[in-house]
C-alpha cells in the first residue's frame, strides 16, 4: 500500500483480435460502464490504462448548429427534444424583441 492506495495484479488473456475484457470488479471499482472511454499511457515495456474523466454529456449550440458532445455515447429523444424547444424559445423570445 502507497499513500493509501492499493495496488492489485490482475491476469486477462489477449484474443485473437488483441482485445482484452476487464473483470467485473475492476469495472465495479472504477466505476465504468459500456461506452466509457480508457486513456492509454505506453512506456518501453509497459502500458498503463486509465479511465478518461469526462464531464457528463451536452448537447449545446455551436455556429447556428447543434452539437452532441459525449464521446461513446448517444441522446435521448427526451434530451434532442429539450435543446429544440429551448432553441426554438430562444428563438421566439429574439423575434419578439424586434420592432416592427
């Protein structure tokens, strides 16, 4: 133990497509779920793999577009109907505003 912390040697095979699968209880530890994202470091003879902390998806207006930001991951219908009626009321609110 290291400040704490407690290191764990895990054994996983490598298939044929050089994929691994992490157990269980590593997933359960780290807290991740389908879809998350692994940063891999290499050095010379090792590799470190590491959760990427991202911040929860959005979806949000860029240049007139709207944009879907969660890597790994998709919106719901209830999530793309909310930023249309908010753009929509955005919208609205600007015309409503102009004189005429």
């Amino acid at each position: 133990m290291v400040h704490g912390i407690i290191y764990t040697m895990i054994v996983v095979p490598i298939d044929k497509a050089g994929r691994i699968v992490l157990p269980k209880e590593v997933r359960r530890y780290l807290h991740i779920t389908g879809g998350d994202l692994l940063e891999i470091e290499m050095g010379p003879h090792e590799i470190h793999l590491r959760p990427r902390l991202t911040q929860p998806a959005q979806i949000s207006r860029v240049n007139k577009r709207v944009v879907w930001d969660a890597p790994g991951s998709s919106a719901s219908i209830q999530e793309i109907d909310q930023v249309i009626k908010q753009i929509r009321d955005e919208r609205d609110s600007r015309i409503a505003s102009i004189p005429i």
